[in-house]
C-alpha cells in the first residue's frame, strides 16, 4: 500500500464525513465540487474538506482508491457515497440526509 493509499485510507477512517475536492471548502475551484459543498452546508453537516489540487498523487490516489474516475467524491463513515451527479441525486430524494442519520451523523435540523 503506497503512501498515499495510506493517507487517504486513515483520512476516511478517521473523520465521519471526507469531501475529496478539487479546492476548500470556502474556496472551490471546480462547479462540481462547489455544489457538493453547498449541499453539504445546506445539509449542515461537518464534514472535512480535501483539495486534492494540492498534489497530483492525491489527485491520482483517490481515483485509485475509490476505482471512481471523478472528483469530488464524498465518504461517510469510511464508506464511499459518490461524486457531485448521486449526491445531488440523494440529495433531492431525501436520501443523503438519512445516510447521514442512519449513520448517527448530526445534521441541522432543516
């Protein structure tokens, strides 16, 4: 397991929700990326952001990781959601919000 798998594994494990981005969460650099985020906000989840612009091996990694070929993607609970197209999707039916509970993730009442 590379350094980088590594890295991306103990991120995922060690926080409930992982945004894999390209930029911050204050700053995104791509559409798909900031409508992610702002679901997430509106959601009012925690969740940490990582600009995987920062560095092409990550950039690689994580594609590597999930066996997903886009970026952003989202992790809950050591456990890959998808990228920007399901997570609106999930979003819209409902669905990404009761993840998050079913998941015992706390989220701002709506």
């Amino acid at each position: 397991m590379s350094g980088i798998s590594e890295f991306i594994g103990n991120e995922v494990k060690n926080n409930d929700v992982v945004l894999f981005m390209k930029g911050t969460p204050g700053f995104p650099q791509c559409g798909f990326s900031g409508q992610v985020v702002q679901i997430l906000d509106y959601i009012g989840v925690d969740y940490k952001g990582i600009d995987v612009l920062t560095s092409s091996e990550l950039r690689q990694g994580i594609k590597d990781y999930s066996n997903w070929p886009t970026i952003p993607q989202l992790y809950v609970k050591g456990e890959f959601v998808g990228g920007c197209d399901i997570v609106r999707e999930m979003f819209q039916a409902g669905e990404l919000q009761s993840l998050f509970e079913g998941k015992g993730v706390a989220i701002k009442a709506a």
